[in-house]
C-alpha cells in the first residue's frame, strides 16, 4: 500500500453551510462508496498504528464506527461504541463536549474498559478537538489508557491538535 493518502481527497465533499450556515461540513460518504477508498482508509489507519500496542478500539459515534468497527475486525481487537448521551442500555460514564458549531454529550457503558487497558480511539474527521477530548476523558474515568487517536481527516485550520493536549494523533489526511 502506498503511504501517500492525499489521493482520497478526491473521494471526499464539502458540503457549505451544513449543520448550519458558515459550516464547511467534510462528507466522507463518497469514500465509503468507493470500495478501494474505504479499504485503503481502513487499512491505512491500522498501519499507522502498527507500532503501538492496544487492547480495545472505540469509535465515536456515528461516523467514527464506520472505521473503528472494521479496524477492529482486521487488527482482531473489541470494539468500544462512544455514544451520544441516552442511547447505551445500561449504566455509563458521560461528558459534556463542545464542537465548534454547538455542544452534546457522549456516554460509555461503565463495563467498556477495564484498568489498564489500552484503547485506540478512532474517528473520521478531527474538528476542533472537542468531541476527541471528550471520549479520551471518558475512556480514562473507566482506568483505561488513551494511547492514541486516529482519524481520517484533519481540519488543520480549527487546532484540534490543541485541544488533546500531549496525545499521539495521526491523520490519513490535513486539510488545511
């Protein structure tokens, strides 16, 4: 596989003003389409982390499953679902986020992870940060080990970097 990623960014579209005005919103769904696109993606994401050891993946919702979950399979690790506040069954841990087009709330099963596991965290696009932060923070009030997160496209202009502080973050792609 190569290790250049920039040709997916043809397989990507903006979409201006979505949720709201002033947003420039990253739609993956044409890479997911596009059956080389999505298994470079998933495949390159699991490369990159070749070199650090982990026990579980969480994905963030909704998004971030399409490349936690088969990332997981391939690397043959558990798949940690980080919901929106409301939708896991049975006891969590949650946290307040905000994005820089508004605010939510992720939640945990409070079972998810135990001390000393070690998680990769994935997602599809790093924004501000925010949403990031959120379920690194709630991953380690379980006593597990944040010991990365993976996306496949930064939105460098907005600093997420920033927000994660110290944390090894690794991007298919930076836009901007």
């Amino acid at each position: 596989m190569t290790t250049d990623s920039s040709w997916l960014r043809q397989h990507l579209r903006d979409v201006p003003d979505f949720p709201q005005p002033g947003v420039l919103f990253k739609d993956i769904t044409p890479l997911l389409g596009h059956v080389e696109a999505f298994r470079y993606a998933v495949n390159a994401l699991a490369e990159q982390w070749d070199d650090v050891e982990f026990d579980l993946v969480a994905g963030i919702e909704a998004r971030g499953f399409l490349f936690a979950a088969p990332l997981a399979y391939r690397v043959g690790r558990g798949l940690i679902p980080v919901r929106k506040a409301g939708r896991l069954p049975r006891e969590t841990w949650e946290r307040n986020y905000n994005v820089e087009y508004g605010a939510g709330r992720l939640a945990v099963h409070q079972d998810a992870a135990g001390v000393g596991e070690r998680v990769l965290l994935i997602d599809d696009v790093l924004a501000s940060g925010g949403t990031s932060a959120a379920a690194c923070a709630l991953l380690e009030e379980l006593g597990a080990t944040v010991v990365g997160v993976g996306v496949v496209v930064e939105l460098g202009f907005l600093n997420g970097r920033a927000t994660l502080e110290e944390r090894d973050v690794r991007s298919l792609l930076i836009e901007g």
